[in-house]
C-alpha cells in the first residue's frame, strides 16, 4: 500500500524548481548578452590605439568609463580636436551617460542595500544589464540577470579593449589604412538602429545640418553639444508639452 505524497511538500518541491529555472534561464540570457556585446569592444580598443591613444590610456577608459558610446565620442572628439577639446569631449561623453542614471533609479530597488554593492551596481548599469533584468518575470531572477549581464560584460569588454588595443598598436599610420575616418563611422553604426521612424530621422538629419553649419565656426567637440542641448529640446517637447501627439512609427 503506497503512501500518498503531502501536497504541499509537492508544491514546494514544484515551486523551487520553477524558480531554479527561471534563475537559469536569467543567467542565461546575461552570458548570452554578455559575449556578443563583449566583442565589440575589440573595435574600440583598436580605433583608439589607431587615433593616439596609448594602450594604458584605451584599457583605463574601458575600465571606469565602460560605456560603449560614451567612449566612442570621447576618442572621436579628443582625435579631432586633441587636448584643447577635452572639455567638450568629457560634456559629450557625459550627456550620452546620463541615460544610465536614469537606469539607476530603475534598477536600485533590485540591487538593494549595502554601500559597496550599489557602487558595483552603479558602474555595471548599462543599457544590456538593464534589459536583461527588466525583461524577467520576478524581482529575484531579475536581479541575478543583472548581475550576470554586468559583470559578463565588464570582464568581457576590457579584455577584447585590450586585445584590439594591442592589435591596433601593430596597425601604425591610421590614415595609411583609411581608419583615421572610423570613429564617425563607428558611432553612426550605434545610431542607426535607432532610425526606424520618422520623428528620430528627422531629429538626425535636423542635427547633421546644424552640425555642418557649426564645424567651420567652433571649436571640435562644440558642435556635438549644441546638436545634444537641441535634441533633448525636442525630447522634452514630445514627452511633455505635447505628449498626447500621434507617434509617427511608419518605417523610412
């Protein structure tokens, strides 16, 4: 004569595997992420060592910036403009970071307490770390996915920054091999999966004009400023003087 199991012992047993795979399933997704986006990171450190920048210099940027886009335009506008365009190649990098602020506060109630904790937290908040967690159905896989994604990426895009670093030392004269036009080139790759629709193509092209008008006039760097202070202009404009406006999503 069998013994019936105790219903509820069933269901814990049910519980926690359901919950072991959504945690699998989370660091999963992170490693995944983590890899592809670690590799770009290649391109970065072999722009920057083409461009000027020092070995040292390139692996110190990855390591406490590590923002992908931010450094893009921090070597593009130091290339251009050298030392005297610091300023605005630090306001740029800037401005294009504090949209991970903005993930902080999205993702603080995740990390929780603990000092040190949210300074690690703080440096690993990007946009893959933030889409992986959000994209979990509870708050614990949520929070393993980020972690996972963060430091995947962390570890992954310093090592390929410094392997790109050391083959772009090798590479010489960058205008011998046409890379002395890449950082532009880099940068609108990133831009240009954001151009799906009608409004953000014509913020784009809005700021390539005032960009051309600007470059003879001021110095490098200044014209990136101006084009962000206009964008966010219209992004304030669209999300709250006129937030009720159709969306204009037809592809172009």
């Amino acid at each position: 004569m069998s013994i019936p199991e105790d219903p509820r012992r069933t269901s814990r047993l049910l519980a926690k595997e359901f919950d072991a795979s959504h945690l699998r399933s989370a660091r999963s997704q992170g490693i995944q992420v983590g890899l592809a986006v670690s590799l770009y990171g290649v391109s970065f450190g072999a722009l920057a060592v083409a461009l000027g920048f020092s070995v040292p210099q390139t692996a110190v940027l990855s390591l406490f910036m590590f923002s992908g886009a931010s450094q893009f335009a921090f070597i593009g506008i130091i290339a251009s403009g050298g030392v005297a365009a610091a300023g605005a190649a630090i306001a740029s990098a800037g401005l294009l970071g504090v949209r991970n602020g903005l993930y902080a506060l999205r993702m603080s109630p995740l990390v929780g307490a603990g000092f040190w904790k949210r300074v690690a937290a703080a440096q690993l908040t990007i946009d893959e770390s933030t889409a992986v967690a959000i994209a979990q159905t509870d708050a614990r896989a949520a929070r393993h996915g980020f972690w996972t994604t963060g430091l995947v990426i962390y570890v992954g895009w310093n090592l390929a920054t410094l392997v790109g670093a050391l083959a772009g030392n090798a590479i010489g004269d960058v205008r011998a091999w046409g890379l002395d036009a890449v950082a532009a080139a880099a940068f609108l790759a990133l831009l240009w999966p954001r151009l799906s629709a009608r409004e953000p193509v014509a913020v784009a092209c809005g700021a390539a004009v005032v960009t051309m008008l600007l470059i003879p006039v001021v110095p490098p760097g200044i014209p990136v400023l101006v084009v962000a202070v206009v964008a966010i202009g219209v992004a304030i404009y669209r999300h709250r003087v006129a937030p009720h406006a159709p969306e204009r999503t037809e592809g172009v």
